[in-house]
C-alpha cells in the first residue's frame, strides 16, 4: 500500500490538472491518476482543439470568463509560441494550440505543484465505507495498486469513479440516453492551406451533395476544419459515429472502426476534390475516439439549459460560461446552435460538483450534474478547467477544516478562487 494522501485525483485532463495544482496551492498532499501518459486529457487523448470561445463584453470592456490556471496554461502557450489565434464568422476569438507544448507545460506545472504523479493506471474499482470512498484501485503493469485518501476529485469525464461507487449519474440526453456524438479527429500534413480554404465553400457544396445521395457513412453535415499554428497543418473534427454508447466497451470498439473507415472517406474524398491537398499526408489520427458526452452526475443540484438560456448567476458561483449550446445532433445529421446574446453569460453553482450519496469526493469537468442542454454549452476546455480548479480549492478547504464537501465555506472558496484570477460574476 502507498502513502495515504490527502487527496486522489483520477484524470489527468484540463479539470483533473487543475483540480491538483489548485488542491497543492491550498497546502494538500495531491496525487494524480492518468490512465495515458500525458496530461491534457481530451486534448492529446483525442487531439481535440481548438480552445473555444468563453468571454463576454461586460460594461463595455471584453472580459475572459475562464481566468485562473487555465489562462496561466494559455499565456504559457502563447510565451512559446505554440497557438493560433483567429476571429470566427461570429467575430468570436478562438485559438488553437499545439499539444505537444501543453503535454511538457502540464508536466511542468504538476510537478511544480509537488503533485505525485500515477501514469499508465486505470481505475478499475473503489472501496467505501458508508458514505466516505476510502481508496481507489488502479490496474497497472505491476498488479493492482490500492490508493488511499482522505477526499477525491473525479475528473474521468465519464463520471468513472462515482459510477463505481454507485452513486447515481445519468447517461446522455434525458428522451433517450442518446449522448452527443464521437468524433475521431485527424491531421493532414503538408497542406496548401490558402487555397484549401479558398476553396471550402465549393468543397462543402459538393460534400453535401454526394451526402445527399447517401455516398457517405459518415452522417456530419459538412467537413469541418481547423487551422493549426502550423500553417502546412490542417486539424479535421469531422467524422460523427452517433447511437453508441461511449461507457460501452464494445460500443466504443465499433465506434472506433467505423470512425476510422469515415476517416478514410472523407480524406480520399478531398484527396479528388479539395484545393491544396494535393501532396497533403493523413499525419495521424487521435488515439482515441473524442467523447463529448457521457455520463454525469446526479449532484446537489441539476444546471440546465433553462438555467443557462435566462443567464442565471448562483450564489454559489465557481465558474462562468457563455460558450454556445452547440449540440451535435445524436442521431445523424445536423448541429444546433444557441448563441448567447453579447455580454449574457450564467455561472455554474459549487452544488453541480458535490455527488449524492458520498461525503469526501467532488466531481470536476464534463461530467458535473447538468442537463444534456447545459453540458453541450460548459464542456469546453477552458469552462473545466475552471470547474476543476474549484474542485481543487474547495478540496484544500476542507482538508484546512476537516469537513466533508457539502460544508466547505462557500465565500471562502469564491474568495480564493477570486484571488487567484477567476472570473465568477461577483
Ligand atoms: C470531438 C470533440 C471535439 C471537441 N471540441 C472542442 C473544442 O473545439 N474546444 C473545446 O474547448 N472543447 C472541445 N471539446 C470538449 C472538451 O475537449 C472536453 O469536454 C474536455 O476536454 C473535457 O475535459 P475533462 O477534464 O472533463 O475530461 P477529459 O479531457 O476527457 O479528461 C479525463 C481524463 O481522465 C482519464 N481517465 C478516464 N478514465 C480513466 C480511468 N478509468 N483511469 C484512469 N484515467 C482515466 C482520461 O485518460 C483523460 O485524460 C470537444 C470534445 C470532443 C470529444
């Protein structure tokens, strides 16, 4: 048996890194659990990028919703010149980013944090006592290891741990069950990306078109590309493998294959009638197939979408959003888009982390109690980030206090969480 610690986080995406370094900040002896081999989660798991949107112009000045570590990370990027900024069709800033910096950037500042750090272990089984998770077992090359801790924060973005715990979660959209879409994401090499792009109007038209004649497997409804800081590179987010269970071993093995056969279409498709492709390389496809949703929590309290379209700001605010609620259609074609007006934003309560049944775990990322609604709108990179970061801070707190997590002092964590850079709204 290992050191027993004071807290365990399983996932080493953006809400799991920052949930650790923000728990090390508060004086916690943190340990970090990754089934991969690099920290950034979906980013280098999935290759998924860029980092949307999340700021809104408030008393007329454009205010960054999503500050703290995930603007530290980014400003960490940008110092090494490693992203690329550009304005969308709604005048929106994004920014892409290279993966390979982030994985020695993550690295730096977990070790930084004195965070221990477990790679290449997969939550396999948790052991509880009443209502306090006691230790969490990892499948490793060596065996099974056994970690103790006094609180944990569950950043597996399937809601993993909490799902071994039997403590209630919900499973895609509330009609069905359906989840959003997978999506493997590629890259393509060697791209003349100015005529690429010149020429993407009339590659989508024809896209449509042989979509319409049932060409492809691949139900998306257009080829959707993304420039890279590199400008020979081209990041792909366009194959959609719907009505798959993405907590479903055998779903995700077929998902797997049939997004990698869409890969293969909708390259050779380009490949005859994209501009710029012609000496272009599939360079890689991601790792994994990307999840945008799977399970979530049944917490304190449910955010929906209703909460999100009439902008509400919770007392107990930990993180704002406004990204859009972009919901990739779970059955087949299409993507729904709900814009928040200019300066509207909501705030994600503390209660969203806090699951039923357990008094030492919190849960960070995309996998918080919501609705199908809201969580098409914060499950973007910087949001959980900042969701993350809470988990952690309020975790420090009740390590300070010894309490469980429905009694960390609310404006005690506001207050940290404000000091250290993070935008709540009040
Ligand atoms: C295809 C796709 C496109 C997207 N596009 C964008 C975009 O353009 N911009 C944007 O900002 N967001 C985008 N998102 C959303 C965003 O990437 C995710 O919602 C976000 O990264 C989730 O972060 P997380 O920390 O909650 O989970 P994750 O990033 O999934 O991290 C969870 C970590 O836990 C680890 N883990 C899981 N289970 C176990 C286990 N049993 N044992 C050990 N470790 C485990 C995983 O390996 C992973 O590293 C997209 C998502 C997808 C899938």
């Amino acid at each position: 048996m290992m050191k027993k610690y004071n807290l365990a986080v399983i996932g080493g995406g953006f809400s799991g890194v920052a949930a650790a370094i923000a728990a090390a900040r508060e004086g916690c002896q943190v340990i970090i659990i990754e089934k991969g081999n690099a920290f950034g989660g979906a980013a280098v798991n999935s290759l998924v990028n860029p980092f949307m949107p999340n700021c809104a112009k408030i008393n007329g000045e454009s205010t960054e919703l999503s500050g703290g570590i995930f603007r530290n990370i980014a400003n960490k990027l940008n110092e090494r010149n490693s992203t690329l900024t550009y304005v969308t069709s709604r005048k929106l800033i994004e920014y892409s980013f290279m993966e390979e910096e982030l994985k020695f950037i993550l690295n730096d500042m977990i070790c930084d944090a004195g965070v221990d750090v477990l790679f290449h272990a997969y939550l396999c089984a948790v052991k509880k006592d009443g209502e306090q998770i006691k230790s969490v077992t990892v499948a490793t090359k060596g065996g099974l290891m056994e970690i103790e801790a006094d609180y944990f924060i569950d950043a597996t973005g399937d809601a993993q741990v909490c799902y071994l715990s039997d403590v209630p979660t919900v499973l895609g959209r509330e009609t069905d069950h359906l989840c959003q879409p997978m999506t493997l994401c590629f890259r393509l090499g060697n791209v003349d990306s100015e005529r690429f792009w010149a020429g993407r109007k009339k590659l989508n038209e024809k896209y449509k078109a042989l979509l319409d004649e049932g060409k492809f497997i691949n139900p998306r409804e257009n080829i959707l590309a993304v420039k890279m800081p590199i400008p020979s590179i081209l990041h792909f987010n366009t194959t959609r493998v719907v009505k798959m269970d993405p907590t479903n071993a055998l779903d995700v093995s077929k998902a797997e294959i049939i997004a990698r056969k869409q890969v293969k279409e909708v390259y050779e498709f380009m490949k005859e009638h994209a501009e710029g492709l012609e000496n272009s390389y599939l360079m890689m496809t991601a790792p994994e197939i990307g999840v945008r949703e799977s399970r979530k929590i049944v917490g304190e309290y449910v955010l929906t979408e209703q909460d999100a379209r009439a902008f509400t700001k919770f007392d107990d605010a930990i993180a704002a959003c406004n990204y859009e609620i972009d919901i990739h259609n779970p059955e087949g074609t299409g993507t729904s888009h709900y814009f928040f007006p200019v300066g509207k934003y909501y705030t994600i309560p503390y209660r969203c982390l806090i699951p039923k049944t357990v008094k030492n775990m919190l849960v960070a990322g995309r996998c918080i109690s919501s609705d199908h609604g809201a969580q098409a709108s914060y499950r973007i990179m910087p949001t959980v980030c900042c969701i993350g970061e809470a988990a952690g801070t309020a975790i420090g707190l009740a390590v300070k206090n010894n309490v469980e997590v429905r009694k960390v002092d609310v404006k005690a964590l506001q207050k940290t969480l404000k000091d250290n850079g993070a935008f709540l709204g009040i």
